[in-house]
C-alpha cells in the first residue's frame, strides 16, 4: 500500500476530526485520553499542539496519508536531544489496519529518526493487550526490554505496557527488505 507521511498542519483539523470520529470505537481501547468522542474544539487543539510541539522538537506527529486521506498517525513524543532518545507511537484506521500499512510507516519514521533528526534510541511502550502492536515491533526488529507496570492510563484504569526499544546501530544492520510487512 503505497502512503506518505507529512508532519500535521493546523488546517488538518477537520480532517483528524473525522478521521478520530470514525475510528473511535476501534481505537478507544488503546489510546490513552479517547474516552469519549473527539470535539472539533480537541481536534484544533491537537493540531495546534502537533505543530508548536514540532517546531520545539519536543514531539513529531505525522499523518499517514493514502490517496490524500488520513489513514493513521506516527508519534515521535519525549524527544530528547542531549540524550538521543524518543518514544515512538502509531495508530491506524481500521479500513488500513492488516495491510503492513503501520509497519512500513513506522519503518520510514525510524529512518528519520537515525538519519535525519540525529537520535540513538526509540522506544515503544505497548499496552500489554495489544497483540496487532506488539507484531509491528517485532516485525522492526524491536528488542522487548521489560514491562512497564501501570504504565498507562486507559479508561481509567491503568494498564501494563510491554517495553521494546530499536538502536541506531542496530538499526543500521537490518536490512529494509527483512522487515516483513
């Protein structure tokens, strides 16, 4: 599936308004704060956070596009210059969901990560019931580190998250095609 990622502009607000409007049933159980529907006020908010957050380098959040829709979201968040570090995140409609779509968008945004923004070490915390997410970190080579007890808020009750971190060095010794989609 061919797709592109490009950082959030604020006039994507409508456009994530509804992509967060359609999905929410299908993501709510994963996402930390989709307790309830998006407002148009949250989704402005959001993109207003994405942009002031990308211009500090403090966080990128890329919009997954396919045929000029939105199909998911990648999040570098906690960018930490002096130490090289980021935690990475992913979500996708459930239309993309199943296609490779998360793991070849993650794939593309650790490429920046390591050659372009200058980061040793990514992170990605899964909650522990998320078995779709957990295949897309091994399916990047993501070394599982640990678990993060209560490390997550859904809902109002905290969840464990399985931790996997990727390193530059080792990033650079897996070859693109062997990352299955």
């Amino acid at each position: 599936m061919d797709f592109t990622l490009r950082l959030i502009e604020p006039a994507d607000a409508p456009a994530l308004h509804r992509f967060f409007d359609e999905n929410f049933l299908f993501l709510s159980p994963w996402v930390a704060g989709m307790d309830r529907p998006v407002s148009d006020e949250s989704s402005r908010l959001f993109t207003e956070e994405a942009v002031n957050d990308a211009n500090n380098f403090s966080a990128i959040r890329l919009l997954v596009m396919v045929d000029s829709e939105i199909a998911g979201i990648v999040s570098l968040i906690k960018i930490d210059q002096l130490h090289g570090t980021a935690e990475l995140g992913y979500i996708l409609g459930e239309r993309f969901t199943g296609k490779g779509l998360a793991t070849k968008a993650c794939q593309a945004t650790l490429d920046l990560c390591f050659s372009d923004f200058g980061l040793n070490r990514i992170e990605i915390a899964i909650s522990e019931s998320n078995i779709e997410s957990h295949k897309v970190a091994a399916r990047l080579k993501a070394v599982p580190e640990g678990l993060k007890r209560d490390g997550e808020m859904i809902h109002g009750e905290y969840v464990n998250q399985l931790v996997y971190s990727i390193i530059k060095s080792d990033w650079a010794l897996v070859p693109a095609e062997a990352i299955a989609a």
